[in-house]
C-alpha cells in the first residue's frame, strides 16, 4: 500500500494593527502570537518523514514555513503560487465592513477575481501535481483558510461554494474552519481519489 500525504497547514495570526481584510496585499506577516502558533507545530511535525515544504507567496505563508522548516534537519521550501491567498475585490476593505458581508468575498466575483471553485481547480491542481511527484511520501503547504476549507469540503462530498463556507464558519456544517497554524492532514492510499481527512487545531 502506498500512502502519500498533504499536511495543509493554515499560516499563524497576523500583525493587522489597522483591522482590514489584507488578503494579497504585500507585507502583512506574523505577529508575535503568529510565531508562537508556528513555532508549536514543532511537537506536531517532529519526527516526521517530510521530504518538502510548499508554501503560498503571501509573507505570513513564507514565514510560517520558515518556522516550520526548523523541525528538519534539512528541508526546501518551494513557493507555489497555485496555494495562494484568493483574488478578491476586498483588498484592503475594513474587518466591520466584511463582517457586515459575512465574509462574502465571492458573489458577483468576476475575472481576475475568484469564485469558489476556481480557488478550489487551483488547489487541486497543485494536489494532483503532488500525488504524481511526491507518491508515497509527506510534504506540507502553508496556505490560507478558504483553500484548505474548500478541500476539506470536496473531500468529504459536499459542493464548494460560498454557503457551505457560511455554514462551517457558523457551526452548522460537522466540519472545521480551519483556525490559525491548524493543520489539516489530507492522506491518499493507492490510487484513492479523495483522501481520509484528519484535522488538529492550533
């Protein structure tokens, strides 16, 4: 049997002293609490058959990956665009504004800008780039909250879309939204189609 595995891993909070959605913007890293998130998947990855970590280009992502990477003797670290944050048209916006939104950053959405299952064809072409390359072994991607929502709900066969996302992130749906330096572990065995899911929180 052969078992490949996807430790998704959502990056650590984030410095935001001017509360707005940062999404794409550059140079929105970690705060402190950020890196003491990370830096406690130490106990999680430790020991661990690893053989690659891929992060997002987002600053937060680069950064929780270099702090991950201290886990392992020695690990690279590739930035793949294909887990990075979503496009959106609310770069920038204030937190209340989103919230009076419920966080809808996708109705209406037209290119560049993503819908939900554009996010998800990206995310799972990067999968499936992993399961041809990396069969039998462990990498980890640090990416962002919606990418790893959005997996977890094709893998356990429910529709992608905006109002799952409402359902999950209000307890409605038996799944978590993934919370800051979470990790969700997607394992394939054979040639599974979708994997086993297993999800530890922060």
């Amino acid at each position: 049997m052969t078992t490949t595995t996807i430790h998704f891993v959502r990056h650590g909070t984030v410095h935001n002293p001017n509360n707005i959605f940062y999404g794409r913007i550059p140079r929105f890293g970690l705060s402190s609490l950020g890196i003491q998130q990370a830096s406690n998947l130490h106990a999680f990855f430790s020991g661990k058959p690893v053989s690659r970590i891929f992060s997002s280009p987002q600053l937060r992502a680069r950064q929780t990956a270099g702090i991950i990477a201290k886990s392992f003797d020695k690990i690279d670290i590739s930035i793949n665009s294909k887990i990075s944050e979503i496009r959106s048209p609310y770069d920038g916006r204030p937190i209340p504004e989103m919230i009076e939104r419920n966080w809808d950053i996708y109705t209406g959405n037209q290119p560049p800008y993503e819908l939900p299952m554009d996010v998800f064809n990206r995310t799972y072409s990067f999968i499936q780039s992993i399961l041809r390359s990396y069969r039998g072994k462990q990498v980890i991607a640090v990416t962002h909250a919606d990418l790893i929502l959005f997996v977890t709900l094709w893998g356990y066969g429910h529709e992608i879309s905006y109002n799952n996302k409402f359902m999950v992130e209000h307890n409605m749906m038996d799944i978590q939204f993934p919370s800051p330096a979470s990790v969700t572990t997607c394992t394939w065995e054979d040639d599974d189609v979708k994997p086993n899911i297993e999800y530890l929180d922060s």
